[in-house]
C-alpha cells in the first residue's frame, strides 16, 4: 500500500485529502507545517509527498528539495518556482478529490 505523505497548514484540506486518498487505498501521514513534513520525510517510507508548498508558516519549499526522488504533487494557489522540475504534478486549489487521487495514481506509475 503506497505512503502518501500530505503537507498542509489548512485542517480542512488537511482531512479531506486523506479521505479521499484512504478510500482509494493509501496509507496517508500528514503534517501541518515543513518541519514535521520534513521529519516524516527523515523517517522514511514515503512514496510520495502531496503538499501546498506556500504555507504561512514553516513553508513548504525546504520539503521540496529534501524529497529528493520522492515525486511531489503540489496543490496550491501560487505558481511562482513550481516550474523547477522538482514537482511531478501541479493542481489548483481547491482540488477534487477525484483530481487529487488521479494525480497520485499518475505519479506512482512506473
């Protein structure tokens, strides 16, 4: 079962991705802020990280660089440096969940 790590500061958007990302059969952490996004990160196992990059508060952009090869689809409202090829999907929020799960499965084909 595929680890989705999902990185966002809103509670909301936070529940409603690992709803629909559970009930299409992944294993879901989350984090609110980029410190904890990157602890998990450290810890390992993540096969990917779903995350709106331009939180307030301890950004999203440290988690993108130390995600390495772990694809990233970003949901966010700002585009500025998502163009930079560390991010294998971009979806505009607010996402379906259909749209976020699509996304997912697109990024963890080989």
């Amino acid at each position: 079962m595929p680890r989705i790590l999902v990185v966002d500061d809103q509670p909301d958007s936070l529940l409603a991705a690992r709803a629909a990302l559970v009930g299409a059969g992944h294993d879901c952490v989350l984090a609110a802020d980029g410190e904890r996004a990157l602890e998990l990160l450290a810890a390992g196992g993540v096969d990917v990280v779903v995350i709106d990059p331009a939180m307030p508060l301890h950004d999203g952009w440290p988690v993108l660089a130390a995600a390495g090869s772990t694809p990233v689809v970003a949901v966010t409202g700002a585009g500025a440096g998502l163009g930079d090829g560390r991010v294998a999907a971009r979806l505009p929020k607010p996402v379906s969940p259909a749209r976020l799960v699509a996304a997912v499965a697109d990024v963890l084909r080989p």
